[in-house]
C-alpha cells in the first residue's frame, strides 16, 4: 500500500493561498499542540514531527523559498496528470 505524502501546506492545515500571517499562527499553534502532547509521543517520534513542521514553516515563511516551492509543486503536479 501507498502512503500519500503530504505537501507542506497540508502540513500546516493552511491553504495554498494563506497569508505570511495565517502561516505563523498556525505553525504556533502546531508547535504548542506537539508540545504540550510530548509526553505521548515516544522521543524520535516528538523530534521527527517538530523536524517536519519545522521544515514546513521554514519553506512557507520565506516568499522566494515559497514560490519555488509551489512552482515545483505545479510542475509535479503537470507532469502527473499526464499519465
């Protein structure tokens, strides 16, 4: 079985049309979540997660990292509709 891998903007449950702002909040908001949850994670799990939110946000948060993002993601998403 195939697992989807999700794109940064799912990630961080943000639109692909969200604001600088609407990333912020929701990458503090997921932070405190994983945070105030560590407990219940096992410690490679918790780290793993902030790893990968982190890398979302960092992605997002600068607008030239973010349109070569979403640049790449629209050619992805072309060449498989293709086939």
């Amino acid at each position: 079985m195939t697992t989807k891998k999700k794109t940064f903007y799912e990630i961080l449950a943000v639109s692909p049309g969200a604001t600088q702002e609407e990333i912020q909040a929701s990458y503090d908001s997921l932070m405190t979540a994983i945070q105030s949850q560590k407990k219940l994670f096992k410690p490679d799990e918790y780290e793993l997660k902030i790893k990968i939110i982190e890398m979302a946000f960092n992605m997002l948060s600068i607008p030239a990292s973010r349109a070569a993002y979403d640049a790449e993601m629209s050619r992805f998403s072309a060449r498989h509709e293709l086939q």
